[in-house]
C-alpha cells in the first residue's frame, strides 16, 4: 500500500513545512519539487515496473518517493537530514513498499544496501533530485563502484546536465562528459525550471537519464590510466594536446609525443575537447606503450 495524498503540490509542500516546523538547509541544496508533470517525467524515463526496485538519494519530504512507490516493487530512500527522517516516516508510514535509509550516500556501502532492499528484483535503477553541491561525487561513486544498475535518472542543474551529454566539439564536453559516456548513454530528459522548487535555486535544472552500459563503447587497457588521460588533456582547455601532455609526461619527453601522437593519427595541435572517446583510449593505449 502507498500514500495517495500527493505531497508535491505547493499547498501540501507548505502545509509539511509548516507542521513539522521544518527550515531548509542551504549546506544540504534542500529544494523540494512541487511539479506532478515533472515527477511523472522523471518516474517515466527510469521505465519502472513492480517487479523492479528504484534507490532514491535525497528524498526531502517524499515528493518523488511517493510517485517511485507507486510504480516500483520497492524503493530505498537514502536520507542525510536526521530531521526529516520522523517525516517521511509518517507520510510513508503505510507505505509497505518504502524503506528510508538514514546515512550520507557518499558513506555507504550500497552494495550491501542494494542487496539487502533489492534482492529477488528483476533489475535496479537510482531515481533522484539530486542535491547541486555533490552532484558529480555521487554519480561517479554509482558509476565506479559498478553498481548493478539499469539506470540512472537524475534531476541537476542543467549546465551539469549538457555537460554529462555533451558531444566532441563543444564548449560543454570535457572530462566529465567521456567518464559518463565512458559507463553509460546518456540523453536529456527534460528543462526543469527553477520556479517549481521550494525554495527556488538560482538556476534552472535538467532530467537526464544514464543508461548503464554492460560494457564500455571503448577498449581501455588500464581504466585508471585512461582517466588520467583524459583529465590531462583537459588540464587547460585553451591548451593544445601537445602541451597539455608535455605537463603530463615531462618537459624532458616532449621530443616523444609527436611520434606518439602520429602512431595514433592524432594531430598535436588538437585540443581535448575535439577527441572522441576511441581516440582518448587509442592515446592512453599508446602512452602506456611508450612507458608514460
């Protein structure tokens, strides 16, 4: 059974706050949403059934929870604010379905979690309005721990969001578009405005979706070392490749990146944003080769 009064109306949202006498925190990025279309959006895109489990992180008052709830078999609520455990643990105290986990999401083993709340499930996907300020630590802690998930579909301010889906040539790709793309495809859901959120933030946000890739698009020899890669031809964006990697590998053995480079059919004077992600492994291939 779940809760049928929706929470993410303006009336109820206040109607919350003012009951439990509840403050936003600006250190947590608290918004809560008050948009029903959005909500749907977001819980359609995650392509939920009841025989599969959604791990919400940051569940605020319970706005998406609720909605997760009624189209999953299970949801798992990761909570920080002590304070609003004893909330969400009466609006969803009929909730046979939802189970809030008290912790820091970036703390917990969850692993151990998912296996815990999801075991029997025929698959697994993160839903959740993330908070702004630990947006990019969460999402590689779900990526690199290799969690088993379907998807991943989260609500971040926009800019983050153009950037994870980002393609070469723009002024939004960089690092943090290929380690996304190097785990999953990514595509934008939906514009979010910063007008349905209480309180409103300064900027608008963006629904993306993360479909998790069983396997990389791309053949690394050492993931590690290809990040590290990747972060160096970004060091300065303004940067050629050539100088960028002269930082990387050593003033010292600048004379050996041209050849490097030419194996690859790589131009020096390319700057990181223009290559793909065949090409950024094809160099860390050829680096590790050469010994740097």
């Amino acid at each position: 059974m779940t809760t049928n009064i929706e929470v993410a109306t303006p009336k109820r949202t206040k109607d919350i706050i003012q009951k439990y006498g509840f403050s936003f925190k600006k250190s947590l990025g608290q918004n809560f949403l008050i948009d029903q279309n959005i909500l749907r959006k977001i819980v359609s895109a995650a392509g939920l059934d009841k025989t599969k489990g959604a791990l919400e992180i940051g569940p605020g008052i319970g706005a998406l929870t609720q909605h997760l709830a009624n189209e999953a078999a299970r949801v798992t609520a990761i909570e920080i604010d002590d304070r609003l455990i004893p909330i969400l643990g009466d609006i969803f105290a009929d909730a046979d379905n939802v189970h809030i986990e008290h912790g820091d999401v970036l703390k917990l083993n969850l692993s151990e979690l998912m296996a815990r709340q999801f075991d029997g499930l025929s698959g697994v996907s993160v839903v959740a309005n993330l908070p702004y300020y630990v947006t990019t630590p969460i999402l590689m802690k779900l990526l690199e721990e290799k969690l088993p998930l379907e998807n991943i579909v989260v609500m971040i301010q926009k800019e983050v969001a153009e950037r994870m889906a980002a393609k070469p040539g723009g002024k939004e790709y960089g690092s943090l578009s290929v380690a996304v793309q190097y785990y999953c495809e990514a595509e934008l859901v939906c514009i979010v405005p910063h007008t349905v959120f209480i309180p409103q933030p300064n900027v608008d946000s963006a629904v993306i979706k993360l479909a998790v890739r069983k396997q990389p698009p791309v053949q690394v020899e050492d993931e590690a070392h290809f990040f590290r890669t990747v972060q160096a031809c970004f060091a300065q964006r303004r940067k050629t490749l050539a100088n960028n990697l002269t930082a990387y590998v050593g003033k010292a053995n600048r004379e050996q990146l041209g050849p490097i480079l030419a194996a690859i059919d790589i131009d020096p004077s390319r700057r990181g944003e223009t290559l793909s992600l065949e090409e950024f492994a094809a160099l860390s291939r050829a680096l590790i080769a050469a010994g740097f």
